[in-house]
C-alpha cells in the first residue's frame, strides 16, 4: 500500500532535534512548502519538494493544497480505563467547594474507583475503545494510558488488562502507566503506607506480565507525602520501571524537585511548583507535563508557569489530563488554545509540546511526535493554512485526516473502518 501526500501547503516534520526541546530552542520552528510524503507498508519513504514525487506511482493520493500537516499529536497523560462518569459533580464544583473537600465526602476519585471495581472488563473495554476513537478524531496517535481507579489487586489489574487489550485491538498505540497510588480508600484512611505497600507488591506481577511501563503516584495534600513517594518510586525502579510524578497539583509540597531528584521521565501537572523546583527542572532531564485542561475545568488556581519553566530550560509537553473528574475532555486542540491564552507559550512551543517532548515523556521520543523517513507514518492532515491557526481558532475540530502507521483512521465526515 502506497499513498502520495502532495502539494503539502505548510508541513511540520518536528525533526529539528534528537530529542526533548529544551527552553528557548522550543521558539524556532521549521517549516516547508510545497512538499510531498510518499508513504510504503505504513512507513515515511521520503519526504521531498513536490515535483520530485508526483509522478510516482501510488495507491492512492492525497492533494494537500493550502493544508496544514503535522506528526500525529502524542497524548502523554490519561486515565483513559474508568467506570462511570461525575457530572453530578459540576454542581459542587459550581459552588466552589474545593476538590479536596469532594474527596472527603467519598466523591472525586473515590467515587470513579466504585464504579470501576463494579464494572466488567467488556463495560470498561468498550468504553475505553470508544475514548480512544474521538481522541484519534482529534489528531491524537500515540496515548499513555493510566491505571488507579481501584487501589486494590483485582481492579488495577483488571484496569491495566483491559489497558493492554485495548492497546492491542484499536490502531492508536496506548502506553500503560501503573498508577496505584491515586488516592487513599476508606480502607487505607489511617494508614496509607500499607496502602503503599499493598501496592507496590504488584509491581513483579506488573513487570512479568508487561502490564505496565511507568510506575506514576499521586504526591499531594490529603494523599501521599514526598517521603512516602520517594519510597514507593524508588522501589518502582529497582523494579525496573519507569516513573512517573503527580507533582504540584493543588498545594506545593515539593514534587516537582522529587521528581528531579528522582530522575523520573516525567513531573506532571506542576501547576504550584516553586521557584527551585522550576529551576532545577530546568536544569534535569524531566519533562514537565502541564494539563491546563484541569485548572480551567476546576475554575480555580493558577495556570502553571510555562514561561518561567521554558526560560529556565524546560523541556515542556502539554495533555489534556482525560478523566471522569477534572478534566473531561479527549480535545487536545482546546488544550493548544489554553495553553496559548493561559499560560501564554507561543504557538512553536505548543506544537512541540503536542509532538516531540509528548512523545519522549512516555518514551517514544524515537518513533512518534515527528516525521521522518523509516518512522511509522502517524501523519494529521488539517483544515487549516498554518500552525499557528490550531491554537488561535479554539473550541473546534480542525482535523481532516487521521493516520496511523499509514493508515486512514478517520476522514473529515467520519472514522475510517
């Protein structure tokens, strides 16, 4: 199967860098015109002006004219397997009633867990199949995955086997996270390091059975402290896991520096981090992960200080934090214009944080988020002339045609298949 991309009105191959785009080298973009793809058995063949490829014989061709193309967008954080939704909710969020005090009152989190240990794995299947279908609407190709609406043995593993199915069926490429450690049940009230403990007895399961690559924990007031994290994590590693960090959400206790410390691939959320705890991310290896999606849908909080964290040298990636609870959303394009009218980054910068530093927080840095010859061929075609359009025209679905490994998932009017 070959397929022809032509006449290419503005193409982003977000090629410029090896690997994570760090600080100011976020603000430069290259771009090309006139160009064409040429796409074999899933794979980018080349890449090249347009009248050096036209004539080449193709299954099928596509005439770009006057469209945007881009990598398909990586989505590096979700709690994409979840039983039952929370609109009921939305009237204490009305109210003003903070998310914590939700939480007390057996909602939030706790309440998805309910659902999620009476739901069966086809109920939790079908619903994360039809999730991951309007993600990909949206241009999305690559999607981490995460557990932690059960924090018991059953229900997480149940989570992450329903995560590696749905990885296995849908077309989109799903990353699992091992996220135990989201919140502290009944059970747990008094004594949340046997909940830790419970946990991360899993993790040689986990590991055996390729449930999961990262290990992620929610490091916040009312959850699980720095040193219980620290603990937990660093047990993760000698696992062999990757980790991960809820870090800075709602109050600053210091994860953002734990998970520099730490080395993890990622610190998400960051909204309250310090001033050292910016600096010394941007002197790390860690992507700092902003969900703007989740503060907006709050309607409370500050945004996360991008600006600061990409002047101090951070590598910034952007997720629309998909949940039942504070942010219920699977467009990452609305998540594009908050970051531009929130949080004030530049459109270069959000597209490489969609793209390449997306990709490498859930480590796929080497085969998602650009396009290059020999990668797979996760390409977005948009109705629009330039990137800078997506985040300025917010609230809409810009895309016309969705690829992944070379096949049309979806075309504008519908999925493909």
């Amino acid at each position: 199967m070959r397929i022809l991309l032509y006449q290419i009105g503005q193409l982003l191959t977000m090629d410029d860098h090896d690997g994570p785009v760090r600080g100011k080298a976020m603000q430069k973009l290259s771009t090309y015109e006139g160009y064409a793809i040429l796409i074999e058995d899933g794979k980018v063949v080349r890449i090249a002006p347009s009248d050096e490829l036209e004539q080449v014989t193709a299954d099928e061709k596509i005439d770009c004219r006057g469209k945007l193309v881009t990598p398909g967008i990586v989505e590096p954080h979700t709690h994409l397997v979840f039983g039952g939704s929370r609109e009921h909710e939305m009237a204490l969020k009305q109210q003003g009633v903070p998310y914590l005090e939700i939480l007390k009152q057996g909602g939030g989190i706790l309440s998805t867990v309910r659902s999620t240990r009476e739901a069966s794995e086809k109920d939790l299947y079908d619903k994360a199949m039809f999730h991951l279908d309007r993600m990909a609407q949206f241009g999305i190709t690559t999607v981490e995955a995460k557990s932690g609406y059960g924090m018991d043995r059953e229900t997480e593993l149940k989570q992450l086997r329903v995560a590696q199915k749905v990885n296995q069926d849908h077309p989109l490429e799903v990353v699992l996270t091992f996220l135990g450690a989201h919140a502290i049940t009944e059970d747990y009230r008094d004594n949340p390091d046997a909940l830790l403990d419970e946990m991360a007895k899993m993790f040689p399961q986990i590991k055996e059975e390729s449930l999961a690559e990262f290990v992620d924990i929610f490091t916040e007031t009312g959850v699980f402290t720095v040193e219980q994290s620290r603990r937990y994590l660093n047990e993760a590693k000698k696992c062999g896991f990757d980790i991960k960090l809820h870090a800075d959400e709602i109050d600053p206790l210091g994860g953002t520096e734990l998970a520099v410390e730490l080395g993890a691939v990622s610190g998400d959320h960051l909204a309250v981090a310090t001033d050292e705890g910016i600096r010394k991310l941007g002197q790390s290896e860690t992507i700092g992960v902003l969900l703007p999606g989740t503060i907006f849908y709050l309607g409370k909080g500050d945004y996360a200080r991008a600006r600061t964290m990409i002047e101090a040298g951070a590598a910034i990636a952007l997720s629309t934090d998909f949940n039942p609870g504070s942010s219920v959303t699977e467009n990452i394009q609305l998540i594009m214009s908050l970051a531009a009218l929130k949080m004030k980054m530049t459109p270069e910068e959000i597209w490489y944080a969609v793209t390449t530093n997306a990709a490498h927080a859930i480590n796929r840095g080497d085969t998602a988020g650009k396009i290059i010859e020999g990668n797979q061929g996760d390409i977005v075609i948009w109705d629009a002339p330039n990137y800078q359009y997506i985040p300025y025209h917010y609230g809409v679905n810009h895309v016309n045609t969705v690829m992944k490994a070379g096949r049309i998932l979806y075309q504008r009017g519908g999925l493909i298949g």
